[in-house]
C-alpha cells in the first residue's frame, strides 16, 4: 500500500500537540550544561562533543577557575589545557579548537563571545549546533534548532520531522514549530529522550505523550511488552478484583 503523504497542516497540526505535550511534561528544561556566561557554555559545547553533559561538568569548574575567560583561554599552554580536559575524550582535537577559539574570540570581538550566527560559526571548533546552542541558551536568540542525537531521535519517533540527517532535520522543524518555541523545544526533546525515550528500550509505558507519538522505529516487541508493564495486573489475567460470581 503506498504511504499517504501528509499535508502541510496535519504536520503542523502534530508538531503543536507535540510541543504542547512537552510543555507540559517539562515546563522548565534547561539546558544541562552548567554555566554562568556565554564563554563558559561556548567552552562546554565544545568539549561535549562525544562526552556526556555530566563528565563535562565535572570538568569544568577547575577549568574555569584556571582560565576565567577567553583572554586567559588565549594564552593557554596547550599541556595544561589537555590536562585538564582529557577525560572529556579527544582532548587534544579540544584543546586545539578551544585555544584557536579564544584567540579568535579575543583577536577579532575584543574577547566577547559575538552575537551573531556567521560570526559564531567562523570560529574554530563551532558549528551550527553548537553556535545555535550558545545563541539560544546564552543571549537568548532563536538562531536555529539544536538536533542533537536526542532531537534527532525523538523528532523522527514521534513523528513531527520525516528527515534522516540533522541539517534536513532542523530545516524541517523549523517551518512546522513557531521561532518563540524553537529554544525550548530543544531542551524538552533532550529531556525526554535522556529520561523516557531512550534510544534502545523506550519507555512507553510512563510516557505522557504516548497517544500521540507514532512510534516511528519502536518495534512491535517492544511495544507489547511496554503495553503489558502498563497494563494492571488485573486486566492481564482477565479478572476484577471483586468477587466471582
């Protein structure tokens, strides 16, 4: 049977409950990298690349209390930096695009992280993700949508994007969901997918947005038995709890 495409409106339509249902579910994601300015989240961004959130925050206090600020990032001794990153993994790719940034950053914005998408993305290290990250979270702008693995996963499960790669992904997202929402949704898609929608065994049983998610790529095995773990015990046997008749 050939697949009904959808209408411009049905995609809208879904995408707003979706972003509805996420409000609510998590009304006050944030993102998860500590920081207190946008230095300090453009430096996470970078190092959380193939790391976890949590390992780049236990890395970044240290790091920050030794190099405050992009002028002290810029004259850095590339020894220490990697010292003080490695366990973030490929420490030595960081340490390179983080010193090249700083000096960028000091040489070109007078030490300010800029404000601006092209310019954020002509620094080394920077890509649209992470310039999108620091625009959105840091200076408040909707510059773009962060597809990171969980948007990308989740965007495609619930049925809101029908894309495969992350540029196609945002593109798509951002024609379907209003720009006041696009930092937010980031945030939201991201929570879910670290605490319900998990990439191998989502858990359908506790998710609030289970009736209106398709289950784009959830095989029927797993659907059943995440049905079965919701059902009560009392409808798996068939019986009520009172007494037979």
């Amino acid at each position: 049977m050939p697949r009904v495409r959808r209408t411009t409106k049905d995609a809208k339509d879904h995408a707003r409950r979706v972003c509805a249902a996420l409000k609510r579910a998590y009304p006050e994601a944030a993102c998860a990298l500590l920081h207190h300015d946008p230095y300090q989240l453009l430096v996470a961004t970078i190092l959380s690349a193939q790391c976890t959130d949590a390992r780049v925050n236990m890395v970044t206090p240290e790091l920050f209390r030794r190099f405050p600020d992009s002028a002290s990032l810029a004259h850095a001794e590339q020894g220490e930096l990697e010292a003080l990153i490695r366990s973030t993994g490929f420490f030595r790719a960081k340490s390179r695009n983080l010193l090249a940034m700083a000096r960028r950053v000091v040489q070109d914005h007078g030490g300010n992280i800029p404000r601006d998408l092209d310019a954020l993305t002509a620094l080394p290290g920077v890509g649209r993700k992470t310039a999108n990250v620091v625009l959105g979270t840091a200076f408040g702008i909707a510059s773009g949508i962060v597809v990171d693995t969980h948007v990308k996963r989740l965007s495609r499960r619930l049925g809101v994007s029908t894309r495969n790669s992350a540029e196609q992904i945002e593109q798509e997202l951002i024609q379907l969901v209003p720009r006041a929402q696009w930092v937010d949704l980031s945030h939201r898609l991201i929570h879910h997918g670290r605490r319900v929608c998990v990439a191998r065994r989502p858990r359908c049983e506790v998710c609030t947005l289970a009736l209106i998610c398709p289950k784009v790529g959830v095989s029927a095995a797993s659907e059943a038995k995440a049905t079965k773990k919701a059902r009560p015990s009392s409808a798996r046997t068939g019986r009520s709890g009172s007494t037979a008749r």
